[in-house]
C-alpha cells in the first residue's frame, strides 16, 4: 500500500506565521546597531539582549491571540504546552553574537509542527535591503523567497562545493580536512543567512553541528519544499540531534561521509 502523504499546511496559517516573523524581525531591527544595545550571558555562556527577549514576547503574544490551543517552545522563555497537537519553535534572533556585534547574518526563526511533523517554517533576515529577506515554505505549499520559488542548488561535484557554517569549533575532529581535501570550499556565512542560502541555492550546502532545536527548526520544511535535504550526523533527522545539514539530493551522502569520516 502506497504511504499516503500528510495534509498540506494551510495558506491562512503560513501566511499568519509570516507576518508575525516580519514584525519581529523589525522590532529586532531596532536594536541591531545601536548605541546602547546591552549584552549579558545566560547560564549556558550565549549572548543575550533585550531585544532577544522582547522579539520572543512579541511572537509568543501574536500565536497565543491567533492560536490559543498551540504550544510554543522558545529560546529565551519555558515551553508553553498546547492542546491542539501544533507546536510552534521560535529563535526571535538566531545570531546574537554577530547581531550584538553589528554583524548581518542574524535573522528570526519561526517554525511550526503538528502530528505528521515538520509544518512551516520561516527564515527572515530583516537587515537585507530595504523590506529584508524572508524565505518560508509550507508542507505542501512549496518554498517562496520575495514572492518567488526558491529552489536548492543541484550540483553534484564536491570539488569547487561552497558550503557555509557558522562556525567550524564545533566540527567532528578531522571533518574539515576531508571536507576541505575533497575541493569543498567553507566559508562562515552562518545563522540564519546560511539557512536562506542554501534553501535559495545560492550556496550549495550547509551544516552546522552544534545546534539547539530552535536553531535549526525551519530547515528541514525550508529545504525540502526547496527540493533538497534535510539529514543529521547521527542518522535521525532529529530536531534534537544537535546536527544539521542541508543541500541537494547529489550532496547528501558525499557530505555526509565526509563529515562523519
């Protein structure tokens, strides 16, 4: 018997989860590259701001006037269950390192699940030009960059390769040398900005290999509806593996045995 494919996302909903995205992408905007934008460190070491923390209220406000029955796990406040088996994943700004720093690979993460798995997710980079970048598939829906289909890169050739990461302290001793050996090029154009690259196609691939949930939510409903990959280090596709790689189809078991060794 053939699988039968989960119910698409709905339109309404994916264009709700945009909008809350775009307006908490401009409330991060106004901090990003002010004179008294104050950083602390949490427990774990990371950055944060007051922006972060308000970025987050306002989406947690907007999905819990829009959708009162979802759940929402979030960065910076403790996870709100739900009763309707949607669950939203928020990072209100994914990068604060570079954004507390004045550096533009930082961006809002919003991501949705349900029952099936994966439902939405968004990717907005709201300092890139005049009205930003913001990227967002739907399951079922397809992936939309500026209004306009976003497609991976289908290269197949590892020698000339550009991957991006946000960082390579993080990588499996001794993958950089045999991602390097074989021709890839790596360069750290990371957080969020790496996850609209490669789900655009604009770069071939990206990984990162210390990830929370949150991180890494939209990717795998970003790329695959871009018609590329989403896979993990340790096999399981797992949001909570700690791993993330996207590319296209001919990448996927080259990288991944390179990366693993």
């Amino acid at each position: 018997m053939a699988d039968i494919a989960p119910p698409a996302c709905d339109a309404a909903v994916l264009a709700r989860a945009e909008e809350f995205a775009v307006q908490a992408g401009a409330l991060a905007l106004r901090g990003f590259r002010s004179g008294d934008l104050a950083t602390q460190r949490k427990a774990d070491g990371t950055v944060v701001t007051a922006y972060d923390k308000a970025v987050e209220r306002l989406l947690r406000e907007g999905i819990a006037a829009c959708f009162p029955d979802d759940g929402v796990l979030g960065e910076e406040e403790a996870e709100v269950p739900g009763t309707s088996g949607r669950r939203w994943i928020l990072d209100p700004i994914d990068g604060t390192a570079p954004y507390s720093r004045g550096i533009v690979t930082w961006g809002v993460l919003v991501a949705c699940e349900d029952r099936h798995g994966p439902l939405l997710g968004i990717a907005a980079c709201p300092w890139a030009g005049e009205s930003g970048e913001t990227v967002s598939a739907g399951r079922g829906l397809g992936c939309q960059a500026g209004g306009q289909p976003a497609e991976v890169s289908e290269r197949a050739s590892l020698e000339g390769a550009l991957l991006v990461t946000s960082g390579i302290e993080w990588w499996p001793t001794g993958s950089f040398e045999r991602v390097t050996g074989a021709g890839v090029k790596v360069r750290t154009w990371g957080n969020v900005y790496g996850l609209v690259l490669a789900t655009t196609g604009r770069v071939d691939a990206f990984f990162d290999a210390a990830v929370q949930p949150w991180d890494i939510a939209p990717a795998p409903t970003l790329v695959t509806e871009a018609g590329g990959c989403f896979a993990t280090l340790d096999g399981s596709g797992s949001l909570h593996s700690g791993s993330a790689l996207l590319c296209g189809e001919p990448l996927l078991e080259p990288l991944l045995a390179l990366l693993r060794g």
